[in-house]
C-alpha cells in the first residue's frame, strides 16, 4: 500500500552545504582522527547518508562554540585561593 501525501505535509529544507569528515577537520584545523571521534561519541551532530558521514557546517560551529572558555580574572582566581585554605 502507497502512503498518501497530504497537502499540509511540511517540506524539509536540506541544508545549503554538507561536509565531509576530510573537510569539517580541515575548516577547523584539526585532524580528520579528532573529527572522526567526536562524531563517534556524538559530540558533533551529523547526518547518514547511506555509509557516509556528513556534517553541516552550522553543527560544526555549534561544537566549535560550545567548546569556548571564558578568560580567568583576577577576581576569580583570588575567589579560588580562598576557597582551598
């Protein structure tokens, strides 16, 4: 039985570009190794297709941010001193 496709269906938008494992570690200037392991423990959103891997460059970003470290004060470090005495 052929499912029915109604007319109030959303249409998905694809995104604009996909990247390859080669090329998501090259924009980001690390090894295609780093890349592959961060897909494998999920830490990288990717999409299947078929056998291939490929990440969207906007999921990159994200995984790029989410990784940001604000810089230490000096306020910060002194509350840090005072908590280990």
């Amino acid at each position: 039985m052929a499912k029915r496709i109604t007319q109030n269906a959303p249409v998905l938008k694809l995104p604009a570009e996909l990247l390859t494992i080669e090329e998501a570690a090259s924009r980001i200037g690390m090894s295609v190794r780093y890349v592959r392991r961060a897909v494998a423990e999920r830490q990288i959103a990717f999409h299947r297709l078929g056998r291939s891997i490929r990440i969207d460059p906007a999921d990159l970003a994200a995984f790029v941010h989410a990784g940001r470290v604000e810089p230490m004060t000096a306020e910060t470090v002194w509350r840090g001193l005072r908590s280990v005495a």
